[in-house]
C-alpha cells in the first residue's frame, strides 16, 4: 500500500492498532522503503528488513545511484512514495538545524549561544492561539504558544499548551499563561466561532489582538521561514511539550496535525510586522536593557489604550 500522508488509510490503521476499538484490526507491518532505512518510523512492530542502511530494495531494477538522483528531485514524493514514510526526518519545510536551543539560567535569564544572555524581563512578550473547533479525539488540537521577543529581534518559544479542550476552559488557560508569564498580547485568529472566545477573553479582561490570515496555511508557513532559517528562534534544550513541538513541524505539511505549525506562523508574522526600533547589535549581557516602552501595533492599526495594549521591555 503506498503511503501519501500521514493521514492515509494506512496511517489511520497503523494509529488503530492496539487501541483496542472494536474496528482496529491487528496488521503484520512490512515496511520496504526504496532505500533501507535503520530506524522504524512506526509507532508498531515491523517484519524485520534484512538489508544494510542504504540498501537499494531491488537494485537490478532501480539501483542506489538512480534512487539518490530521485530523492534529490522532490523531499516530499520521494519520503512518501518511495520511502513510505510520509514525516521526513529531516523535515519538508521545517528543518531540525534551524531551532536554536536555549538554556535557563540564574535570575530568570536564557542563553541564547554561548556569549549572549538575555533575562525574560526584558522581552516583549506575547501569546499566539490556534484554537480547534471541536474536541473529537480526531480533531485539532487548541495551541497557546508564549513568545518573547528580544532586543536583539530573537524569537523565543517560552511555553506552549497542547490540549483539546471544551469551549468554557478556554478563557481561564489563556488568561493562566498570559499573567504567568506577563504576557502583554494574546493572538487570536479571527474567524468563524473563534470570534466568540476573542469577545470571552476581552469580557475577561484579556489583551486580544485579532489575527486574520491573508493567505492559506502553507504560504503562511513558507512565509515565516526566512526568520528560522536565519537562526533567529529559540526554543528550550529541554520541556516537556519539545518533542511533540518538534515532530509536528517535520512533518508538515503531510503530517495528521498542524495546530502548533499555525501557532509559530503567527509568531513569526508578528514578529517581522511590529513597529518595533530597528535591532540593536547582540550584547554579552542585557543588565541595562532599553527602558522605551514599546507598542505591539502592526501597520496602519490604530494605537490602543495604553493599560491594555502596552508593552514595557522592562518587567515593571
């Protein structure tokens, strides 16, 4: 059965397997890929392929060398077609190499490289919301991902909630991660029943900004990636959510979910479009950061009242 998304219906038996639903049949798995691979990427048992790492599957007919040509071609047919494996591992869009790890240190401040910290107060933090529509087992998951922007332009991936979740407990884990990491701004998109939880959160007291995308989800996400591809996000060496954070991305756009993707596209057109001050250059500490106060206000928006919408790069 050749394999097209992670969705397919062999992806969809595969994720049934020892789940125990009364439809899920149990499949003897045999994963021959174009090129022998050495790890499984199967969440279950797979026959064993008795050939070398590299290994052409029948090399009279397409040898290693004609194969490589191939994959050179197009990331996502040959993972899909030739490889059965749908989620590249080294990512169709998203590359692994472009997150920059960070590290917690002492007093609240995160290194960024092995020169340059910065402590969380002097980042102009905010949230960006993917929010599902539904909370079937099948369906999207709700995203709130914490960002905090440098001095420096540096994009940094501070927390992030993963959870399907029911319409009411929407506002109170918004509003939990907004005032536990001061959090000045909360992103929403805008749009069909999202504009109910956008009036909640306001009603709540929340700072929500109102994000309406102008292009479709993969344009969005080819868009944002000049900033990773320059090095400028950070993400924790270590959290509990790193590795599900990291998989979603290497598999869009063929993997099963995409709601984290959204959430880092937002981020990123937030951060290229803010009416900030050009960047200063990067410093080894940040003990005396500016103290101008600064507006989360894209271009042509009207300015917001101050007590709402107003960021300060010091954590007063």
């Amino acid at each position: 059965m050749t394999r097209w998304h992670e969705d397919d219906l062999a992806g969809r038996l595969l994720a049934a397997q020892g789940t125990g639903e009364p439809w899920a049949d149990e499949w003897v798995v045999l994963w021959l890929p174009a090129l022998a691979e050495g790890d499984n990427p199967y969440d279950v048992k797979i026959e064993p392929d008795p050939r070398e790492v590299g290994e052409a599957l029948w090399p009279d007919l397409f040898d290693r060398q004609e194969l490589l040509s191939v994959a050179g071609k197009d990331a996502r047919d040959w993972n899909s077609i030739y490889q059965q494996r749908p989620a590249p591992p080294e990512g169709s869009l998203f590359k692994l190499h472009w997150l920059q790890p960070y590290d917690k240190l002492a007093n609240g401040r995160l290194g960024l490289g092995p020169t340059y910290s910065c402590p969380t107060s002097s980042m102009i933090r905010f949230l960006t919301v993917d929010l599902a529509t539904s909370t079937r087992t099948s369906a999207d998951f709700t995203v709130a991902a914490c960002w905090g922007l440098t001095p420096d332009h540096q994009l940094v991936l501070l927390d992030l909630h993963r959870e399907r979740m029911e319409g009411p407990d929407l506002v109170p884990m918004l509003s939990g991660m907004a005032s536990r990491w001061s959090a000045g701004t909360v992103w929403i998109e805008a749009s069909g029943f999202q504009l109910s939880i956008v009036q909640q959160a306001r009603r709540a007291g929340l700072p929500v900004r109102e994000l309406r995308p102008d292009a479709d989800k993969y344009a969005r996400s080819v868009a944002s990636t000049p900033l990773l591809e320059a090095g400028r996000l950070w993400v924790p060496r270590a959290a509990p959510w790193l590795a599900s954070f990291e998989a979603e991305l290497l598999s869009f756009p063929n993997g099963t979910h995409d709601d984290q993707v959204d959430a880092l596209t937002y981020a990123c057109h937030v951060t290229e479009t803010l009416s900030l001050r050009p960047p200063s250059p990067p410093r080894a500490s940040l003990e005396d950061p500016p103290t101008p106060n600064h507006m989360l206000r894209l271009p042509g928006q009207e300015e917001p009242e101050d007590h709402v919408w107003r960021y300060r790069l010091r954590g007063t």
